[in-house]
C-alpha cells in the first residue's frame, strides 16, 4: 500500500501544455517519486501584445517509508 500527497503548483508558458510541463519538471527536481498531476486551473496574462497561459497544478508524489533505528 503506498500513500501520496499532492502539491499546488503555479507555471506560465506560452501554451498551456507548456506551462504544465513546466510546473511538473520543477517539482521532479526537488521530489521523488512523482506519480499524477491534475490542472485545477488555467487563465492567462496578457502583456503588450503577447499573452502567456498561468496554470495551477497539483502534483502528487509517494511518500516513501523509512525506518528509523
């Protein structure tokens, strides 16, 4: 039996599928064991003339066991 948690996490990109991408590879860098993402938003940010998509994402990892001696 394993159990996971999850993190929220925000990215920009320039597609949606960018700016997921971008919110998983950060949390693969400083966690193991990532399992599952879910987008629980997506809205956007204009800036002149260019517009860039702002994602929230919650990324869920194993929690691994360790014994203590």
């Amino acid at each position: 039996m394993s159990v996971e948690k999850s993190i929220d996490l925000t990215a920009t990109g320039s597609t949606i599928e960018q700016a997921v991408e971008e919110a998983v590879s950060r949390a693969k860098l400083t966690l193991q064991g990532v399992s599952s993402f879910e987008i629980e938003r997506i809205d956007g940010v204009v800036d002149e003339e260019e517009i860039s998509f702002r994602v929230l994402v919650r990324v869920s990892f194993v929690v691994k066991e360790h014994v203590h001696e």
